[in-house]
C-alpha cells in the first residue's frame, strides 16, 4: 500500500509537471490541435498566460486514480485530454518559429516605413536647395546678356575701325577763359563759345576793329558729333551720307574729326562734288582752290577722293601752323586772317562776286550748328552774305 501510494504520488507530479507546461499555452493554440494541428501565433512565452485556464487538484490524493484533472475555459479551444505530450511540445515548438517568422517579416517594412518617416521630417526642416544650371533663368540671362554684350563690343570695335576718330573733342568751352578774349561764355546752346567770343574783336560798330583768335583753343576743347549722328537725327545732312567712309578715312589719317571735314563740305557746298565756286576758282565738295590742284583740271580736282583727303591736308597743316588753335586755322580755311576787320570782311559786298566776301557767322555756324548735327546756314548774326544770291 506504502508502494502504490509512493507511485500514484511520482504519477500524480509528472501530471502537474505537464499541466503547468501546458498553462503558458494560449487557447488559440489548443484549438490548432483541434484543426488539424495548424499552429496560431502565441504571445511571448515571457509573458503571462492570458486564458482562463486553472487547474484543480482536490481530494486527499489517496491514488492516482482519486486526483481529479478538471481542464476549465472561458472558450471552446481548450486542449483535448489525448494530446500527447510530445506531439504538445512538436507544436509549441512550430508556434515559436511561426511568430519568430512573422515577427522578421514585419520588421524591416516598419523599420524602412520609420526611417522614411524621419528622412521627410529631416527633409522638411532642412532647406532644398536645386542646382539646375542648364536651365536656371539666371544662368540664361546671363548667357543672352553676354551674347548681346559681346555682339555690342563687336559691333563698336568694328565701327572703332572706321571712326577712330569720330569722336575727337571734347566736352565745350564751358568755363573755358582765354588769355586775349577773356571767358568763352559757352552755355548749352552755344557750349562750343557765344558768337561775340569767337569773333573777338569784330564790330559792326566799329567797323576797323580787328579780329583777334581766342588764344588756346584746340580741337580737344570742342564738343562734336559723329557723322551718323549728325545724319540721324537732320536731314539736311543727307546728301553727305555718300561719302561717310571718305570723311571718316582721312579724318583718321589726318587727325581731324571726321564731322568737321563733313561740316566744310556741308557749308561749302552743300556735299555737292559738282560745285564750282568763287566764279569757278573752288572745287567740289570742299571747294579747295586751283593751287591746291596739282596742276589737274576741274573734273580731276573734284573728285571726291582726292578732294576730301587734300582739304583735310590742308586744314590739318594750317592747325599746326597756328600751334594748334582751332579757331585761326578753320578761320583762315575760310579766308580769314587774324586782323580781319569788318570792312575788308565785307568789301565785296556791292562787288560783281557778292559771294567773295569773308562769311562773318562762319566760325559761329561751324563750332555751334554743325559739329553738333545741327543745321548751320541760318545762325549768326552779321548775315553779311544773306544779300547774295549764292553762299561760299
């Protein structure tokens, strides 16, 4: 009797060793016992069961027989009494490894999922900045600007070659005061000098009154126009506009602005290569006189080359000659001479060669009308060739 109880007592353990191990068995895996033994995710064997299940042992335990096992849950899942305990094991085992598995394969996405999340909100606090030079409007404006800055260099080192001297002169005669003449009282109108400067000297009123050149005028003081100026903007420039090339030409070679060689053929001859002046004694465009010829005839004297590179040759040797002044060399182109009065100015005037007579607005019209494009024939205030029918 002591025996059998020893033995029922060893049974009855192993049973409760069982039972406890099947107490951290959920329900849903009971059930998959039921199914065919398709095992359910359990929750981590760490944490506490979360059935119903209990275990009674009650009795005195006389025997194994006496011990009653009473399986009791909330559900239907509970575990069959035939189950055998190495088949339970076999299949709490496939249950660890299904939900380890599961566990693995929802991982990564969540981990990837998080670090996408913080990778935005890291995006989102840091300013975006886009280099994209092939198509920045910057960059593209950039490029049309230097396209059209390099097309305009091209274009004035290209006229720099053939108006090199074009723009030869100066700001005016603005505050300019002369050692004989006194101030030029030059103003925006007249900024190469007021006519009373420039004709320093000459009166109506006294009329044996010399004429006195300003001493230290140069052609760097006087403010001038370009030809292309000059026939944009005045159309009685026009007829001038044939011989641009030859005026910029031997402006250059001679060191005279190429507007001031247009400027004498304007008042000359109106740019007419045909005209014969001073009762047939001047010759075309620049109306230079027979010495100045070379012995050829009226045809070869007028031709526009040759008359234009002379009559630059010409004022540019008088320039030098009065140590640079200006206003003595254009004045003596003309037939001034320094003590011009106005009486000998004038003596042709009831003559058979009315327009002999010296133009006494002549440095007036060239320095403030048409070095500045403007029209010169009308300024002035002698108008002492207005009776003539012809000006020279």
């Amino acid at each position: 009797m002591k025996t059998s109880l020893s033995l029922s007592l060893s049974l009855l353990l192993l049973s409760a060793t069982a039972l406890a191990q099947f107490e951290h068995i959920p329900r849903s895996s009971h059930a998959a016992l039921d199914r065919d033994l398709v095992p359910r995710a359990p929750p981590a064997l760490s944490s506490p069961p979360t059935d119903s299940t209990t275990l009674n042992i009650t009795g005195s335990i006389p025997s194994l027989h006496d011990a009653t096992l009473d399986l009791s849950a909330d559900s239907a899942d509970a575990r069959p009494d035939t189950v055998d305990e190495h088949e339970f094991a076999l299949m709490e085992r496939r249950s660890r490894k299904s939900k380890s598995s599961k566990k693995k394969k929802n991982k990564c996405p969540a981990k990837k999922k998080k670090n996408k999340a913080a990778s935005t909100a890291a995006s989102a606090s840091v300013p975006q900045v886009k280099l994209v030079a092939t198509s920045s409007p910057k960059a593209t404006t950039t490029t049309e600007a230097e396209k059209k800055k390099a097309a305009s260099t091209k274009d004035v080192v290209a006229a720099a070659v053939t108006t090199k001297v074009a723009t030869i002169g100066g700001a005016g005669l603005f505050k300019f005061v002369s050692d004989n003449c006194g101030a030029s009282d030059a103003d925006d109108d007249y900024p190469n000098g007021a006519e009373a400067f420039l004709n320093c000297g000459l009166s109506k009123f006294d009329k044996s009154s010399p004429w006195t050149p300003p001493a230290g005028v140069t052609v760097d003081h006087l403010k001038v126009v370009s030809i292309e100026e000059a026939i944009a903007s005045n159309s009685v420039w026009e007829p001038c506009s044939k011989f641009t090339t030859l005026f910029e030409k031997y402006g250059e070679k001679h060191g005279i602005p190429p507007i001031m060689l247009a400027a004498l053929a304007l008042q000359e001859s109106t740019c007419n290569p045909n005209v014969l002046g001073d009762s047939g004694g001047a010759f075309g465009l620049m109306q230079i006189t027979q010495d100045k010829c070379n012995g050829m005839g009226a045809a070869g004297c007028s031709a526009p080359d040759y008359n234009i590179d002379t009559a630059a040759a010409y004022l540019a040797s008088q320039i030098k000659a009065a140590n640079g002044n200006i206003l003595t060399a254009l004045g003596q182109y003309n037939g001034w001479v320094p003590g011009m009065t106005f009486t000998s100015a004038t003596a042709a005037e009831y003559s058979d060669c009315c327009e002999c007579q010296n133009n006494l607005d002549y440095l007036h019209q060239m320095l403030n009308g048409w070095l500045l494009g403007k029209t010169g024939y009308e300024m002035g205030s002698y108008n002492n060739l207005k009776m003539c029918s012809n000006q020279s």
